[in-house]
C-alpha cells in the first residue's frame, strides 16, 4: 500500500488531528516547534505556524469552533486562531504544568481543557474564564501520558500513566472514581491476558481514545487503551463503573486533605479488576509485537465502527472491534481487517471524515503519510 506523502516538518511528526467541520483538512505539530496545516485537495502545506524552539507535542481543536487550536509546548498550552496565522501570536497562554506537558483534549460538552504532565498531574483549564480550574493528582506515580474527555458523561475525563495506570476522574471534585492498575496479575477469570510473562515491556499506559457521541449508536460507551505490552485494551466503561460503584472514593470526605502517598494507597485499594464486557486484541490475533503507541475510532464511514492502532513495530493495524461488542461474540480472531507496515516507529495517527476513507499517519519521519484503507 503506497502511501501519500505530505511535507511541511523538519523534524519528527508527534501529533496530528483531522477537522470535522472541514473535510480534508488536517493539522500537525513536531519536534521543529512547528504546526502545519495541510488541506488533501492540495499537494502542498497551506501555511506553518512556528511556535519557537521546544517541540510541540499534542493538539486539539476547540469544540464548536475549529478556528481555534490549542497546541501545547514544553509545559505551556497556547491558544492559536488559524486568521491569525501571519503574526502567530497567542490569543491565550496557559502556564499551570509544572512539567513538560504530554497530551491536550479539550471538552465536547463544555469549555474546558486538560493538559496531562510528566509529574503525573492534569491540569483542568476553564478556557472562559481562563483560569486553573482543577488538579487531578495523587493517582498517578509517573508520567501521564494521555488524557481525554468522555462525551456522554458530565464531568468525567479518564487518564493513563507510564505507572500502568487507567483512571476515571470526577473532575468537578477532583477525586477519582475508579482505578485499573495494568501492572497487578489477572484476576478477572473472563479475560485472558495476551501477553503472559511478560516483563520486558510493561502496560504503560500510551494513549487513550474515547467514542464521540455520534459514534455510539449501537455501541458500547468504550475506552480503549494502548499498552507498553503490545495490547490494544478496549473496556466498556458503564460496565465497569456499575461494578466498582461500591468501592467509589467518594466514601473519603477527607480526599483532598490526604497526602500524595496515602491518595496513592487509596486508589490502589480501589483498583478495579471486574471489567464487566472486555476485549484484548494482542499478538496471538494478529496485534502489534511491541508496545502500541496510540489509539483512535475510525470517524470515516460508519463512525466508530473500527479501531486503528500504530505502534513501535512500525505497524498500523485496524481493527473491527464493534463486532464483538454489537453481536455479543466470544471470540475476536476475525477482528484484525488490515495490517499496514509502515517502515518507520508510529508516534500519531488520526483519520478524516472524507469519503475516502483516509488514515494520516505520524511517525519518526518528518512526513505525514495517508493511507486509504478500505
């Protein structure tokens, strides 16, 4: 599969996203300090935006008005309006991260925004106000490394740690919810893990993609997880809330207070292993043979309907994972639908709205690659 090739960085891709309110319009940061905004009908990059020396290492478009784009740089997040590209200059700036900041994803159902750190925090930016509005901490150990939003519930986000760690937030309170430690053994009998003795690449947690509204017609309310251990998890969320609801942190009317180790002790105390509906899709099905470094739900089609993942064995795989959730299946051996070696480590992927049905692809290259995949 020859893909096509787009250019506009210096340096590594890290990060791309896909308009939905124009199709075929795509936006990429890299390690160059740069973002470029491409548009597929074209061959060239429509113009660059240099945000100075510091790689920039995610993106988001605001909800309601993809004019605005929040890039994050070392521990800053800036806000950035496409007019306006000529002088570049901020419309915001966010300073709260005390480390160097990972992942972005900013609110569907609100206006705030989440910038998840290597200390392992998350800062809650209220954009209208632009002020701090929450720290998420005392869960994760090391760096979080993604954070999102989940669509369908008020007040929720759920993050993933470099500590194995996958945690549901109540981020109006600021507490968490439930804990899933991927580093204890199995104890859930219904789930096999994929990649048994494993020691040499733990489940850190890489990346974390959630369904949009309109992509959960039939669907389960999912999460799905990309693991340092070449898993592709995918937890139906309600389920496993409904099963952890006894063990809720809200029992603690002193959280807040507590310190970081003994908010550390809680939440592993509550770490949930009854998952409810499940699936893993590893190497024994025809999944990635080393750590998966990102995750996404197709928006092409029927939207959701697959699930792409890239990793560090230079491969993108796409998945049908809706048939196992929809048509009650117990086995997913069929579920792998396409294999795309993409010669280099994958960093980012994301796919476009278009009838074409086109994957972007960031890897260690300074290339975006589209794929059309079906």
């Amino acid at each position: 599969m020859k893909p096509r090739r787009l250019k506009g960085h210096e340096a590594a891709v890290t990060c791309c996203i896909a308009s939905r309110a124009r199709p075929g319009i795509i936006a990429s940061s890299g390690e160059d300090g740069r973002i470029c905004w491409f548009d597929l009908r074209c061959k060239d990059v429509l113009f660059t935006i240099d945000l100075g020396e510091q790689p920039v290492s995610s993106l988001c478009f605001k909800a309601g008005n993809e004019d605005i784009v929040y890039a994050s740089s070392g521990t800053k997040v800036l806000c950035l309006d496409i007019h306006m590209v000529s002088s570049w200059k901020p419309l915001e700036t966010y300073n709260y991260n005390k480390d160097e900041i990972n992942q972005i994803a900013y609110s569907s159902k609100s206006n705030f925004l989440a910038a998840a750190d290597d200390s392992g925090d998350v800062k809650i930016i209220d954009t209208s106000q632009q002020c701090l509005y929450k720290t998420l901490r005392a869960v994760h150990t090391s760096i979080c490394s993604s954070v999102q939003f989940l669509s369908w519930k008020p007040w929720a986000a759920i993050t993933g740690g470099l500590d194995s760690k996958l945690a549901m937030w109540d981020f109006s309170k600021g507490r968490p919810s439930n804990v899933i430690d991927y580093g204890m053994p199995e104890v859930d009998g219904t789930v096999s893990c994929g990649n048994v003795g494993q020691c040499l690449n733990p489940a850190f947690v890489h990346s974390i993609a959630v369904p949009e509204t309109d992509m959960l017609l039939g669907l389960h309310k999912a999460c799905a997880v990309a693991r340092g251990d070449g898993v592709v998890d995918v937890i139906d969320l309600e389920s496993g809330l409904a099963t952890m609801k006894s063990k809720n942190f809200s029992q603690s009317k002193n959280f807040q207070s507590r310190s970081k180790k003994s908010g550390i002790q809680a939440a592993n105390q509550a770490t949930g292993r009854n998952l409810g509906k499940r699936i893993q899709l590893d190497y024994s099905l025809g999944g990635h043979t080393a750590a998966v470094s990102c995750v996404s739900f197709s928006l092409f089609g029927e939207r959701g309907k697959f699930l792409i993942s890239g990793g560090n064995d230079a491969c993108v795989k796409l998945w049908d994972w809706s048939r196992y959730f929809c048509a009650e299946q117990t086995s997913c051996n069929n579920d792998l639908i396409l294999n795309i070696d993409v010669k280099k480590k994958v960093n980012w992927l994301c796919t476009t709205t278009a009838d074409s049905e086109n994957l972007v692809v960031c890897d260690t290259s300074k290339l975006l690659k589209i794929y059309t995949v079906l």
